[in-house]
C-alpha cells in the first residue's frame, strides 16, 4: 500500500494536488494535516467521496504545522511515519515586509517546515519528501535561477520570498546530515485555468489587485489617469494551475528525479498586457501609468485607494530583469504537449475575470 502524508491540501493548490494523486496515480491511502478537522471534512466533501468510491482511503489528523511534533499524539505520530511520501504545501503567503509580520511568516514557513522534517529525518520507509517552495525565493537577483541552491540575494521583496529561501537552506542541512530525500519544488505565480474557479483566487495575487484597480476606476468622479508604482517594462512569471499540477504528477513518475524543479511559464508575462486588460475591460479611457516613486501627499484618491491596499506588490511591479532556468521539466512539456502562456493570454485571462466579477455582481 502507498500512503502518503500532505500538508495544506485544504488550499488552493493543494486541493487540486490531492485530486490528482487521487485520480491519476497508485496512492491508496492519504494522510492530510489539517488544523480543523470538521472543516476539512465540510471543505473537501467531494474529493472524500472520490477518493472512497475509487477505493481508496483518506484520513484527517487535526494538527498545526507550527506545533512541535505538529500537535499530533506520539500514535498518530507512528503512524504517519510509515508513509512513503511527503507532500509539504502549508504555508504563510501572506506578501508582507512588515516587521510586526515577521515572526508569523517564519514561524509557519520556516519552523513548520523544521518541524515536519524532524518527524521524518529517520523514516525508513520514506522514499520521497516534495516541498513546496517559491520561484520568487530568489529575491532581488540580477542572475538567472538556477534549478539548483540558490546564493543569498542582496535583499527579499518580502518575508514570504525569505522564509522560504531560509526553508530551502534549513532542508540542505537535513539532506547532509540525514541523506533524506528531498525534492524541492519552485511554482511562480498560479492562476487559474478554469473560468469556473475564480471564484478560489479572487482575493490573492494580481486577482486581487486587479480587482482594487478595478474599484478605483469606478469610484473616479471624473475619468483621468491613475499612476501606479511600478516601471513600463516590469514582467511576472504565471503558471495555470492544471499545468503546475499535471508536471508535478509527471515528475512523480520519474524514475531519476532532480533535487530542483522551477515550475514556471517558460516566458514572462508583461504587466502592460495585463494592465491592457483592465483597461480594455472597464473602458477607462484615462489609463494607468507606472512611475517608480510617487509622493504620496501628492496622490488624488483613487491612488491613495490603491496604494493603501496593495503595497505588497509594489516591488513586483518594479521587476523588469528576472529570468529562471526551468530546463529540467522541458521533456515533460513537450511530453503532456503543454504549451506556454503568453501576453495575450493574460490580456484575454483578465477580461474573463472581469467578466466574472461582473456576472457575480
């Protein structure tokens, strides 16, 4: 029997994760870590009764992954001790360089990350441990990611990306000195890839601040340009979330796996197709525009708006040089024929989202 152990499959990505090691895999038994399990049970309702009309079975441990031994009693601790795999997706993604934010973030991200490892670094029956790490974890480079263990930056945009750069260095110290088997998976931004499921996302990454641009427009009394920070040629990394999911199952099929997979979009995106996007949805004549500093005294309304409400992704507006080496899953996508997302795609994506908003009301 394959029983395997995952953290954070109540999540956005975790939830289609667990679908797929249901539907397209020889997993028969799942162990989730959940810190309610009454809601998790309510949450996953339908993935529960797949997993057991297919056979299979599931199992809830109520637990925290910033809790020594995860909270869990020394039985059930045994107990998942005996899982051949380890899928680690709890995290704090919360994009924040306040310091009041600081010690959250770490403790989640770093020290539950720690603390899964301490419960594993001994298993002999663990063949695979998948954590899930961030292509953005490389912070402010000017170097191409490499799939490898990356060098310090300079600086981190923000706790989240140096959490889990810390993470990425507390795991090398766990490889050397308890040879574990880890295998360190980097997503860039995930969207989406069914219109059916914005619903999940309208409150993260450029959903959610595409959604404030969207609300400052509208609360403009007379129709005029917007400034944002950010600079004209700034690009983001996005990967769809079916294509994240269908890689990583691919992966798992691998009878050589590499230590580092960047899962990303081979190409980056331009923020000016996305905002195009918005722009061309709302029909705002009076456009935005990107400058690198703003005083913010000097900021009408509708800029204060969304300066108070989007601070996190200001520096990934200010991106314009960021390039990842993503070599290692090339074969895979030619392989499940997985082609690329480009500018119009994101134009055209942020249309729909917009034409869902609108149809929500």
């Amino acid at each position: 029997m394959v029983e395997v152990f995952i953290t954070g499959a109540t999540g956005f990505i975790g939830n289609s994760l667990l679908i797929a090691l249901a539907k397209k895999t020889d997993i028969n038994k799942f162990k989730l870590l959940v810190r309610n399990k009454d809601k998790a049970v309510e949450n996953l309702f339908e993935i529960i009764n797949l997993i057991r009309d297919s056979g299979k079975e599931i199992e809830f441990l109520q637990g925290d992954v910033t809790q020594e031994n995860l909270g869990l009693t020394p039985e059930e601790i045994e107990e998942i001790q005996d899982v051949k795999e380890v899928y680690h997706l709890a995290s704090n993604i919360l994009l924040s360089n306040e310091e009041k934010y600081r010690e959250t973030i770490f403790k989640c991200n770093i020290d539950g990350t720690r603390n899964i490892l301490e419960i594993f670094k001994d298993s002999n029956n663990l063949k695979e441990f998948y954590f899930f790490s961030s292509a953005y974890s490389c912070g402010k480079t000017q170097e191409k990611v490499k799939e490898d263990w990356l060098t310090k930056p300079d600086s981190f945009r923000n706790y989240y990306e140096e959490s889990k750069w810390l993470s990425e260095e507390l795991i090398k110290k766990y490889i050397e000195y308890y040879n574990m088997n880890i295998i360190i998976l980097r997503p860039s931004i995930v969207s989406i890839s069914l219109s059916t499921e914005f619903s999940k996302v309208k409150n993260q990454t450029f959903y959610y601040y595409s959604r404030i641009l969207r609300k400052a427009v509208r609360i403009q009394e007379i129709p005029k340009t917007i400034k944002l920070i950010g600079k004209q040629n700034s690009t983001s990394n996005i990967i769809p979330l079916n294509d994240l999911i269908n890689i990583i199952i691919d992966i798992r099929k691998l009878d050589q796996k590499s230590r580092f997979y960047n899962l990303v979009n081979p190409i980056n995106l331009s923020t000016k197709s996305f905002i195009d996007g918005i722009e061309e949805s709302l029909n705002f004549d009076g456009g935005f525009i990107f400058k690198e500093e703003l005083d913010y005294e000097s900021l009408t309304d509708e800029e204060k708006f969304i300066y108070d409400r989007t601070k996190a992704y200001f520096e990934y507006n200010l991106v314009d040089n960021l390039e990842w080496n993503c070599s290692k899953t090339e074969e895979i996508r030619e392989k499940l024929n997985i082609k690329e997302i480009d500018n119009s795609w994101i134009k055209e994506h942020i249309k729909k989202f917009f034409s869902f908003l609108e149809n929500e009301g």
